[in-house]
C-alpha cells in the first residue's frame, strides 16, 4: 500500500512538472517564464489611453548582456462580429526604438490608433541575441476596448 501511494505522489509531482510551465508561457497577460539560456522574462501590455489611442507597453530581460534585445514584431488583431482579425503587424526593423543594445533589459511603448469600442490584443515576439546565438519568446496581451475619452 505505501508503495502505491508513493508512487502515486511521484507521478503527480512529474505532471506538475509538465503542467505548470506550459500554463505560464501562455499566460495571456502575463509575465513569461524564464525561456532560455537568452531571455529570462518578457511581457506586453495593452492599454486604451483615449481619442482612439491604444498603447503597448513592451518589456524585454535577458539573462546577462545582449549585443541586441528587445521585441522583434508585434501583431495586432481586433475583433469584429466575434471575430479576432488582423490589424496590424509591426516589425521591430523599421523601428530602431523596439531594440536596445549591449544591454541587459529593454522597455518600450508603441501607440496605434484604433477604432472606439472595438476589442484589440497584442502578440508580441521578444528576442535577444549575443555572441553565443539567440533566442526568441512570445508574450501575450489580454483583450481591450478602444475608447474616446
């Protein structure tokens, strides 16, 4: 009997194992795990700031210094009739501001123009890159409305 149950405890333990980081590296809205040897977290956040202006607050850290870091594309949907769609995707390359460099984190703002009272998200791509390679991670924003003030 005593071997049953501890038996029992080790498999449960082994599940927990598996269950809990898949659960927060898809955690909409929130912070991601430690990812790799490169990004120790990253995060993004939506916010309606008002006449129509919708903010994304960017977040990148890494593990020690990077030659490069910080958010390689945001894709932006909205949702129309129930529907999420595409909005938008915006490329960390034609913007010099989504990176820092020869740094160990990195914090940025992105604001778009949106459409009052409808729902908008945020997908966005960290990446981080020193002599060693690279690694990238993806962050999740929850849904927000648009408004007018």
């Amino acid at each position: 009997m005593k071997k049953q149950i501890v038996t029992i405890i080790v498999l449960m333990a082994t599940i927990l194992c598996w269950v809990i980081p898949a659960y927060a590296a898809g955690n909409p809205g929130g912070e991601s795990p430690e990812a790799s040897l490169y990004l120790s977290s990253y995060a993004v956040d939506l916010v309606a700031i008002g006449n129509g202006q919708m903010s994304v607050g960017m977040d990148v850290n890494a593990t020690g210094f990077m030659s490069k870091l910080g958010v390689d594309e945001l894709y932006i949907e909205q949702k129309i009739n129930g529907v999420w769609v595409e909005y938008d995707t915006v490329y960390g390359i034609y913007h010099s501001d989504f990176y820092s460099y020869n740094d160990f984190t990195y914090l940025g703002e992105y604001v778009f123009s949106g459409v009052s009272g409808r729902q908008y998200r945020v997908t966005m791509t960290a990446f981080a890159r020193n002599s060693n390679g690279s690694d990238t991670g993806y962050a999740y924003s929850t849904a927000v409305t648009c408004h007018n003030p």
